[in-house]
C-alpha cells in the first residue's frame, strides 16, 4: 500500500548534484587505508583484506534491513493505533472489524423488502408547525438575508456585497415538500426580483454550489413536476439563475490541475486559494460538486460542467485507488497531490464519500466506477476508521492522524477516536448503498457477506450517534470522543465531551445539524424499522425543548449537559434546508420523493434519478 502523503510532482524542485567537470580523488580518510595496507605482509594483507569485506558484507546486510524495515513501515501506513495520548503508554493495535460485526444482529433485520411504509401524520405535521415558526420569523425579521439570528431578531449577509439567498434558495424545496405554497410564492418572487450573483466578493465554491445551485437546481425539478400546474412554469426561471451561477463558479476551476480553487468571486468570475494549508482545497471541497453540475449538464446539453466535475474525481481517483479508497483531507489545486493530513469522515472529509454513492445512483446506475470507488472506500473505512467500545460494543467513526510511530519514529497514522457529528451521515449510506435505493433486491435474512457486514456497521453508526444525545438535554454535541480499548476507563464509560481549554465550547455545543436525522431517515425508509422513527421523535423533542425561540425560529445551544442551556444567537440555513425536511420526511408517507427516483445532494437538495445521453471512459472503467 503506497503512501497517502503527498508525492512530489514533475515541478517538486528536486536536483541533481552539479557536474564540475573533474574526476573525484580520493578522500584522505581512504587513502590512509590504502598506505596502510602497503605495509602489511601477505599473510596479514589475506586477513585484513578478509575482514574488510566481511564488514562490506554487513554493511549491506543492515542497509538492506532497514530499507526493508522502512518499505514495512510503509506499508502498514495504515496500521490502526490506540492513542498513546489517552492511553498513556505505548500504541497497540485494535481488533480488526472482521471479528467484531460480521454477523448482524437477527432481531434487527427486516423481514422482507418494505413496501410502501404509511404516514404518521400527527408527528409529521408537528414537525411542519416547527418549520412554518422559523420560517416566519425569518420573514418577519430577516427577509432577503443570508443569515438568521432569531435571539436579536436581525438578519445578516456573507459578505457586504450583499446577500445571495442563502437562506431562501436554500429552503425553496423544503416550502414545495412540506405544501406550504403561499410562502414558497414569496420566496419564488424575490428570487425573481432580487436575487443576482453579481456580487464582487469572495464565496466559498463549496458551500455556494451544495446550497445555493443545489438549492436552484431542486427547485426546477420539483416546480417542473408539481400537481399545480401554475407552479410549473417557475422551473425556468431556477434554471436561468442555476446557469448564471455555474457559469460563475466556473472560474473556480481554472487552476493548473482543474481541482478547484477554495473561494470564488462570483462577480469577476475568478478562482480564490484558500489563505490556509497553503492554499489547499479540502477532500469535500474538491469532491463534493459533482452531483449539481453532472445534473446541470444533463438539463441544458452542455458538457462543460460535467468535464469539470469529472475531471476532479479522476484525479483524486488515481491516488486513492492504491490506498484502500481513503484520501487526506487536502489536495493541492497546484500539483493535484494530497497534503499529509488527517483521514476524516466528518469535518473536510465527509462528503466526498456520501457522494460516491449517490453519483453511482444519480445516474441510474450506469457510471459503474463509482460503485467501485464506494466499494473501495467503505473497505477502507471498515478496516481503519471503524472503533467498537468495550463497555456497551458502541461503534463508532475515528479519524486517521499523521505521526510518528514511538518506537521507530517512521512515519504512521495514529487512530484518534473524535467522532464529529458530521460523520454521522454514514450510518445511512452504509444502509444506502445495499439496496441503492430499493432498486436492488435484497433478501435480508440470507445476506451476503459484505451486505451482511455494511448493515451491522450502518445500523452501529445511527445507534452510536442516537448514543451521544444521552445528554443532559437530550441533543449531541458538535463532537464525541470514545473510549478506546486499552483506556484504563474503558470497562465503565463509552464517550465522552473534551472539555474547552478556556475558549468557546466547540465540541459541546449543538447547532441544529441534520445528519442524525438524515440517516433515520434512510434507515426507515430502508428496512421499515420503527426504532428509526422512535429515535427521530426523541431528538425533535429535545430540539423543542430546549431550542424553540419564544418570538420565533430555532437556535443552537452552547452546551448540551447544561440545562437550562445558553442558546446561541444563530438559526444555520440547514436546520429550514436539511433538518427539518428529513424529519419531515421520516414520518411522511414513504412514496413522497421515493428513494428509487431521486438522490439528496450533501445539503439534502432533491435531485432525479436520470440516464446520461453519453457515457465517459472513466465513468464505466
């Protein structure tokens, strides 16, 4: 297995000794050797002559070792290690996943393929009340405005440019989904009205393309095939303003490699490095824009937003292949090489796998490589980045860290087991990817081994993430860290909270994210299991309790075992976007935007499944 680091390229700057022209004489240090073998008998001369090639021999002898102790070293880049640092002694390696979940839990498969699964309409309709009080109270104090912050009442934008409906385009499909027409006739309307991307000022290509052109691109769909047919002409204006917009963020491609630049400037159509990491673009960054511009590509005939997405992923392909299908979380837009940096499944890292999958279901399945590229990496994934604790066999996600072995002090990857509930999403996708959808036939009581395997794995993530809302106010925190076997703790505690070190409380606070909830959302749908909706009412709950704003709207929490808890001032736009709708969706009739037809995009946008006109090489290599 070769080195996930990053590799020098044709430009790295490395040189040859310069050539001067003349012979090298020998160095004094062997030309005393040589006189003093002139003074030495024959007998003598034999014998040190002897000595001299056994010491050659050995020599060679331990070069050779040591090459071979660094190529192994090499190749257990990957070796998983305790944290020495929680630990406090040396690394040693985990159990391998194989002989800890490769046979899941009978009670927990279904029994068949669910069919249509019926709406619980009284929770379903409690959750759409929870959307229409933050929606209003963003109207009423923050209309037009990226942002909302529901404990001052007041709205702000990105930048001061102005703003570029963050938070409007990013909600237009949850008004469609959840029937709330009159308000999505207002939104459709300043969209019309006053929504323009001419602004000169730095975006993030990232979040610009999964909120916003997904934003747009979801709205054409669902407008293009709503029951009111008044409705439907509106799909041309979103794909009016998603072309303008792709046009825009085509700027940020043009770098040496075609990986994209970080930021953008929509107005003057330029790429931006990021001012960090030595203007590295992230793994999400880079490998997240695909399903929104292939779709786009599909919808206006022009291949220009297809190559550009495609070309991505065939560069960041021909370095994972080799690796099991886990990256580093930065690649260089100057050279395409990976940075050394952490193997994540939560913050920069996490959705360049969830997109494996769904560009493989996007386009109905005929892009076999990316069901390899998923394959490969969840291989990866379940082989390093896959913890099971010892007190309750909770399993959760860890991350891979640069460091250096404490013997050998050779490079390795040390496991840290930080959970982000980013990485939450993956319990979904591991149940996603067996049935794809529903479109593959599954006989759950006879499983074949890896499916067998990617359900005991995707059901431990959702149960491990519903573990860290046992808390005191019922919500997870941004971030969880497990207990690792060889933890002296180990025997009585599953997770815990790192405390801050006298700074802001990152890691306890809760800000609405959705990725709990979108993974219940699957798994129900998936295998029709009531414990998924059992889980979602609980959290909806405790979003109620202790994240309802009295005047209007929702907001985060500064620390979840505080109660009452310090509420922060800020409604993020993917609690209207991706939280609510996948709450809404858990509890709603099952053939409401079907698994087999459609795909959500990373900021649960609601794309069709379609059949590309064309097919590349690499999309069916």
């Amino acid at each position: 297995m070769s080195d996930l680091r990053a590799r020098p390229g044709k430009g790295s700057g490395k040189t040859s000794p310069p050539d001067t022209g003349k012979t090298n004489a020998p160095s004094s240090t062997k030309k005393a050797k040589i006189d003093g073998l002139k003074n030495l008998n024959k007998e003598e001369l034999e014998r040190k002559l002897d000595s001299l090639e056994q010491t050659k021999m050995l020599r060679q002898v331990v070069s050779m070792l040591g090459l071979m102790a660094v190529a192994w070293f090499g190749i257990r880049l990957f070796r998983q290690y305790n944290d020495p640092l929680m630990a406090g002694n040396a690394p040693t390696a985990q159990p391998t996943p194989s002989t800890r979940w490769s046979d899941p839990n009978p009670l927990h498969l279904p029994q068949r393929m669910p069919g249509r699964l019926p709406a619980d309409v009284e929770k379903r309709d409690e959750i759409k009340e929870a959307f229409a009080w933050s929606w209003t109270a963003y109207e009423k104090h923050a209309w037009g405005d990226d942002e909302f912050h529901p404990l001052s009442r007041s709205g702000s934008n990105l930048t001061a440019a102005g703003g570029v409906g963050y938070n409007i385009v990013d909600s237009l499909d949850s008004l469609l989904v959840m029937g709330f027409l009159d308000e999505y006739k207002r939104a459709r309307d300043w969209c019309r009205d006053k929504l323009s991307f001419e602004k000169d000022a730095e975006f993030n290509t990232f979040e610009t393309t999964i909120r916003i052109l997904g934003g747009l691109l979801s709205a054409h769909h669902l407008t293009s095939v709503h029951e009111d047919l008044s409705i439907r002409p509106d799909a041309r204006l979103y794909l009016s303003l998603a072309v303008d917009l792709a046009d825009r963020l085509l700027g940020a491609f043009e770098s040496p490699t075609g990986i994209p630049w970080s930021n953008i400037n929509l107005a003057r159509r330029k790429g931006i490095p990021s001012g960090d990491f030595q203007g590295a673009a992230s793994l999400s960054e880079a490998g997240t824009l695909q399903l929104e511009l292939k779709y786009l590509s599909h919808l206006t005939g022009d291949n220009i937003y297809w190559k550009k997405a495609e070309r991505v992923t065939e560069i960041i392909r021909n370095q994972v292949s080799a690796n099991r299908g886990i990256a580093p979380i930065f690649i260089s837009p100057h050279n395409g090489q990976f940075l050394q940096s952490e193997i994540r499944l939560g913050s920069r890292g996490d959705s360049y796998y969830e997109y494996l999958l769904k560009q493989y279901l996007q386009t109905n399945r005929e892009e076999p490589v990316y069901r390899d590229m998923y394959d490969e990496a969840m291989g990866g994934i379940k082989a390093h980045m896959i913890g099971q604790t010892v007190k309750s066999g909770i399993i959760f996600t860890q991350e891979l860290h640069p460091a250096r072995h404490p013997q050998s002090k050779e490079p390795t990857m040390q496991v840290v087991p930080k959970q982000d509930h980013l990485a939450c999403f993956l319990g979904g996708s591991f149940l996603l990817g067996i049935t794809e959808g529903g479109r593959r036939e599954v006989d759950w009581q006879q499983l074949e081994p890896r499916d067998a395997e990617d359900f005991k794995v995707g059901r431990g993530i959702i149960e491990g993430c519903m573990m860290t809302h046992e808390t005191a106010t019922g919500l997870a925190p941004e971030i969880a860290m497990f207990v690792q076997w060889s933890d002296q703790r180990a025997k009585d505690l599953d997770w815990f909270i790192k405390p801050s070190q006298g700074g802001a409380l990152i890691d306890a606070r809760n800000i609405l994210r959705p990725e709990t909830v979108e993974s219940l959302m699957l798994g129900y749908r998936i295998t029709g299991d009531p414990i998924f909706r059992e889980w979602g009412w609980k959290a909806f709950q405790a979003f109620q309790k202790h994240c309802r704003v009295e005047h209007g709207g929702y907001a985060g929490i500064e620390d979840v075992q505080v109660v009452p808890p310090k509420k922060l001032d800020r409604m993020e736009t993917f609690w209207l976007g991706e939280t609510l709708k996948y709450l809404y969706l858990l509890f709603d009739d099952s053939d409401h935007i079907s698994l087999d037809k459609h795909v959500f995009n990373t900021e649960a946008h609601i794309l069709p499944v379609f059949s590309p006109v064309s097919l590349t090489p690499f999309s069916t290599s």
